[in-house]
C-alpha cells in the first residue's frame, strides 16, 4: 500500500522546511538553502557530473536552473511505478513524502525522499545499463547514490535504505543498504565544510579546466605573473604534452586517411572476417543550417537589429607550439 503526505515520525530529528511541488521555482530556491542526498557526492569532489565549484555556484543562484533531460523526466515519471512495485514485491507499507526535510542537528543538511517504509527509506532510481550495480539485494550500488541514501539516512536517523532500480526499461531490483556511521561522519564533516564555502561566499578550489574558465575565464586582467619553479616544470610539461597530442592527432589523420582509401568507392563499412563491423563511413543526413550570410544581404536592417554583442573571454595559448 503506498499512502500520501505524511506527518513528521516523532523518531525523526527534522523539520518541515516546505512542501513545494518537484522541479518548481520555489523547489528550486528551497534547494539552494542547504545540501541535498543528491548534491552530496559533489560537496565531497566525487561526483562524475558536478564538481564543488559548480554546485557552489549553484548554490548561490549563479548557474542557469537545470533543466531536466529526458532520463531525469522520465525518472520523475516513472518513480511512483517503481515504488508500487517495491511495495508489490516487498509486501511494506510505503509513505509518500511530499516534504523536505531539515537535519535538527546539521540545519545545512535537506533531504526529499521518496517514500518512507517504517524504519527504512526508500528511494526510486533508473538507469540505462547495469553498469555499477551489483547483485540485487546486497549494498552494491553506484557510488553517487550510496552517498545520497547515506546522506539521508543521517537526516533522518534511520538504520536502512532501500534502493530501488529499474535498469533497462525491464529490469526490477531492490538493494538494501545499512546505515554507516563512519561514512555519515565523513559525509558531514565534508558537506559541513563545503557548506562553509557558501556561508562565507569563499569559492572552493578548481579541479577541471571547465571550473577554471568559468571562475576566471570572463575576467579583463592586464599584468604578468612571474614563473615559479613549479610553475616552469608545469609550463614545460604542457608544451610536451601539446606537441605529444599535435603528433598524435597526425598521426591519427593519416590512418584514418588510409581507411577512406580503402573505403572509397568500395564501400561504406570496413568488416572482419567473421561480418562484425569495425569502421563506417557513410553518408550522415544533412543538417539544415540559416544562410545568415543571405539573409543579411537581404535584410540588413534586421540583422542589425538583432544583433547583441557577446561577452568576451580570456584565450589560453601555449607558447613553444607552431599554431
């Protein structure tokens, strides 16, 4: 049986912050007043899919609301299935929970569940491929939803979490994973520091190049900035590397070259002996692209009445490199 909104279980150290609808502005804004099961792997730096600098900046408002792909809708659309049929499969008794959560304790740590089942929450997830999912009922789950579960789990101080998984379109599994007080105790003290980082409105550090142009890239700075030693030994390291992949790339030209040699007239997909398919060349359907350039012979006043100057941007070049 899956029942609707709940009240507050007395065992549970938390208050209602709101109730806001999933995916709306409000829902939104709510989020950003603390770190959520799903923004934990990134407060952490071990997330695939946002780094700490992008979900500080995200936290503050300064990054375009996301908007959901077709996996995430369909997620969202398919969660209350998943969850009859863990109810189905299981036999518990399943409460929606159309709230978020605040830790008493930690107030910088929310959480939005999907359902509660007694002492064990319950979380719907889908994914394409099995891939980082181990053998149904153990605790083998991809690791950004291990720290999610986790996460909620020190919110609400309960002793499980149920997983489930709908893999493939087709694939039902369930994953039952106990609570871990040594990772909660990591997970807190790290979402504790990145939460820090917010409050004081002092950035975390860069790791990735993307994190470095949007932290720095738009900035109009003049002056020049004296080698260090280190900063030699990398200078030189990234000029080895810049001519290593120019090689590389040529390299990989030439090849491809002589596969479309090969191919030529001949055909359009190179085969092994046994029919399986090694390289295609085939004709892609063309795309259809404005002709700007006619339409501003055309009507130029148009254009130009259409026209918006860009936002300029610092351009990264390496010298010791033949362009």
């Amino acid at each position: 049986m899956i029942a609707p909104n709940i009240a507050i279980p007395e065992a549970m150290p938390v208050t209602v912050v709101g109730e806001e609808a999933h995916g709306s502005a409000a829902w939104l804004a709510l989020r950003r007043t603390g770190i959520g099961g799903s923004d934990a792997a990134a407060a952490l730096g071990v997330s695939t899919w946002m780094s700490p600098y992008e979900l500080y900046l995200d936290k503050l408002g300064e990054l375009p609301d996301r908007v959901p792909n077709a996996s995430m809708e369909w997620g969202h659309l398919l969660e209350p299935l998943i969850v009859q049929e863990y109810v189905r499969r299981t036999g518990r008794r399943v409460l929606r929970v159309a709230a978020t959560f605040r830790s008493v304790s930690q107030p910088y740590m929310i959480a939005d569940l999907d359902g509660l089942a007694e002492e064990r929450i319950v979380e719907a997830k889908t994914a394409r491929t099995a891939d980082g999912w181990g053998e149904p009922g153990s605790d083998d789950i991809p690791q950004p939803y291990l720290f999610q579960v986790q996460h909620y789990m020190a919110v609400c101080r309960k002793p499980v979490a149920d997983v489930a998984v709908l893999i493939g379109g087709s694939d039902f599994r369930i994953y039952e994973v106990p609570a871990d007080r040594e990772l909660q105790e990591m997970l807190i003290e790290g979402e504790s520091l990145f939460w820090g980082h917010v409050q004081l409105r002092q950035p975390p550090a860069v790791v990735s190049i993307e994190d470095a142009r949007r932290r720095w890239g738009r900035l109009a700075v003049r002056g020049q900035v004296v080698a260090s030693d280190e900063d030699h030994a990398t200078s030189a390291a990234l000029v080895e590397l810049s001519a290593t992949f120019k090689a590389m790339k040529a390299e990989a030209d030439h090849y491809k070259m002589k596969i479309m040699e090969r191919l030529g007239d001949a055909g359009d997909a190179l085969v092994d002996e046994n029919g399986r398919v090694l390289i295609t060349w085939k004709i892609a359907r063309a795309a259809a692209r404005f002709d700007m350039e006619a339409f501003g012979r055309e009507h130029p006043e148009l254009v130009a009445s259409y026209m918006r100057p860009g936002t300029p941007a610092r351009r990264f070049l390496v010298k010791g490199i033949e362009e």
